[in-house]
C-alpha cells in the first residue's frame, strides 16, 4: 500500500509520517531525504515531476515486497500525484502558502483525497493509522 503524504512546505507532512511509520510498521521515504541521495535538487517543473517518478519507483518497490510505504512530499500538481499514483492520500492543509512562493505559485489543491488534515494534533497520527489498518 503506498500512502503519499503531501501538502505545502510546512505543513507537517514530515511530523505525520514520522509519527505514522511505527504505527503502521510501514517503510518511509521523506521527499528531502531521496533529493539529497540523487543529489538533485532542481525545483523546476520537470525537477518535480522527475522527483515523483523517483518517489514512485521506491514506492513500488516497497509496495511489491508487501510492504505498507509512506512518502511524503510537496507533491504539488495533479501530474505530480498522477505520477505517483497513491493508494491513499493525506492532504496536510494546515497552511495557506509556504516558505517557497514558487511552490505556493504552482500548487493545486488536490481532488480525491482520503484524509485533510486542516490543523495539526497529537491525535492525527493515531486516529488516520487506525482507519487505514482497518483495510489492510
């Protein structure tokens, strides 16, 4: 199962998933973390539709091995996500704009998504793992 935690830069997608990932005994890639091991750090258009192909083909790969994967990352157009291709989403709209106007510039709200989170708790964690494990 591939979980794609995205919002704006801020938003505490980070938090979510580091709080998500011994709950669900789940892989976990952070978006920044894979940036710095390709050494790639183009915030382009095409830097970020090559960065969800890149979280993608981790993701996959965790999820042929059976495994739960959470990634979390900006992910900030519809072709972004449709390249990702999650099973789940959790939208972390906790924010208005982030620290990046570029990002803020290409960010589109995102349709069909599972979870939103608007504010940020110390029950979210818990509370979105325990309804996720109920269809596993």
């Amino acid at each position: 199962m591939k979980i794609l935690i995205m919002g704006l830069p801020g938003s505490g997608k980070t938090y979510l998933a580091e709080r998500m990932q011994p709950i669900l005994n789940a892989a976990w890639y952070n978006a920044d973390k894979v940036r710095e091991m390709a050494n790639d750090w183009d915030f382009s258009p095409e830097g970020r539709i090559r960065q969800s192909l890149r979280m993608k083909n981790l993701a996959d790969y965790e999820k042929s091995q059976g495994r739960i994967v959470i990634c979390d990352f900006v992910c900030p157009t519809a072709e972004t996500k449709k390249n990702f291709d999650p099973d789940i989403t959790i939208w972390m709209n906790t924010i208005k704009s982030g620290r990046y106007e570029d990002t803020n510039k290409m960010f589109e709200e995102p349709f069909n998504v599972d979870f939103k989170v608007t504010e940020m708790n110390n029950t979210n964690h818990e509370t979105i793992s325990k309804e996720i494990l109920k269809n596993v």
